[in-house]
C-alpha cells in the first residue's frame, strides 16, 4: 500500500511532463553554448591569447564538461530523476546541506551568467544604433551608464515576458536555436567568401597563433586593459557550461532518467 501511494504522485508528475530529449536537453544546452561568447568575444580572445591558447582552453572545458556529463548520468540513471535540474542532483547524492550551499553558488553563477548575456547585448545595441559615429564601449565614461539602463531594462522585459508566457517561451527555444544555427553558417560562408581583413590566410593564421595580451590601462576607459591567459579563460569559459542548461529541464522533460 506504501509502494502505491509513493508511485502515484511520481506517475501523476510524469504524466505532466511533455519535453523529449531533443526539446528538452539538446536545444537548451546548444542556445547556452551559442550565446555571448561565441558571437561577441571569441574573437577578441583569439586576439588576446592567440588561437592556439584558446584551443587549449577549450580542451580544458571539453574535460571538464565530460567529467560533469559522466556525473550526471551516474546520478540520473541510479535513482528516480525529478525536477530540480542540478540542484535537486547534488542534494539527493551528497545531502541536502551541501545541496543547499552548492545550490545558492550556483544561483550566483546563473545570475552573474545572466549579467554577462545582458550587458553583451547592450553593447550590441550601442554599437548598431546609438553610437555609429564614434567609437562605442561599455567600458567607456560616457556609455557606461546608458549600457546599463539598456540591460536593466532589457532583464525587466524578459521577466515580465517569462512570467507572463513562460510555457510559450520554452517552445519558442527551438526556433531561437535554429537562428542561431544560420547565423552561425552564414558567418562561416562570409568568411569563405571574403577578400578583405578577415580572409583565410597562411599570413592571418601564423600572426593569430601566438598571444598578444593587452597590457596597462587604455585611456578615456573605466577598466585596466591587463589581460592573461586566466583572465580571457574566465571569458570564454561560459560558453562550456551548457551542459548545465538541459540538466536543468530536468523537471519538464517526459522521464529525467533517460
């Protein structure tokens, strides 16, 4: 009779459940890896640490993603997977009282992440509509906080937006990937098909392989332009952290353990 009564509320949540594991974990972790980083700042750290040191940077996260995949796995094909995503994870394996301090750094990470993509997208809409006859930088005194108001403003939009139609937006995933997906080709094909600065080049590509790391404070800039190799990781390395994003559909998808 217990066997029952605890079966019965998991059968009523799995039923409720209606992602597959394209819907629910391939499309989330590929619009969390195609984001900032690869549109706005892979470029600058190949010209910051040269692409053979990026490389390896993403040898380092490729590891560090696979040990994370494998831990997942493990963790949700040895029990019942509900929702939760990581949290739910890491406080069902090593207790609730490392989950809860696991799961609070991992709200500040979500939320320095989200801050990240935001001010990305600031600078966007400063370097194509407001600033298009002078040189435009967030880090500039006189676009600092206009860059700001923009992503404040931008993050109460997008809340607004998810509370209203939050099941919409989930759906809507699929096609914002596969936009991103185009983009992605027609930024190869324009790199194929161009004859100016951004040509391949035996020239281009034995002059982007070793660093250049900008050193000392730029001028007219809040920010110190000394830049390492750790420096440029802590930039690039977010675009690694996808995998995280279908782990934590865990509780939208038909059955987390598969």
């Amino acid at each position: 009779m217990e066997e029952q009564e605890i079966e019965e509320p998991i059968s009523n949540i799995r039923k409720s459940l209606n992602l597959d594991t394209f819907n629910g974990v391939f499309v989330p972790c590929t619009s969390s890896i195609l984001g900032a980083v690869l549109f706005l700042r892979l470029s600058w750290a190949v010209g910051e640490a040269g692409w053979w040191n990026v490389m390896l940077m993403f040898a380092v996260g490729m590891l560090v993603n696979l040990m994370t995949a494998l831990s997942l796995a493990a963790i949700s094909t040895n029990g019942i997977m509900k929702g939760g995503g990581a949290y739910f994870m890491i406080s069902r394996s090593i207790g609730p009282e490392f989950g809860v301090s696991t799961g609070l750094i991992y709200t500040v990470a979500l939320s320095v992440g989200a801050s990240f993509s935001l001010m990305a997208f600031s600078e966007n809409v400063l370097d194509s509509f407001l600033c298009q006859k002078e040189p435009c930088s967030l880090f500039h005194e006189n676009h600092q906080w206009l860059g700001f108001t923009i992503a404040s403003a931008t993050l109460f939009g997008l809340t607004c937006l998810i509370v209203v139609a939050g099941p919409v937006m989930d759906k809507l995933n699929t096609m914002f990937t596969s936009i991103m997906l185009c983009s992605v080709l027609v930024g190869i094909i324009s790199l194929l098909a161009s004859n100016g600065v951004a040509e391949l080049s035996i020239q281009n590509f034995k002059s982007n392989m070793v660093p250049d790391y900008t050193d000392g404070h730029e001028p007219g800039t809040i920010k110190d332009g000394y830049q390492t190799f750790l420096t440029v990781f802590v930039i690039v390395f977010p675009a690694m952290t996808g995998v995280m994003a279908g782990a934590n559909y865990s509780g939208d998808l038909r059955d987390p353990g598969q």
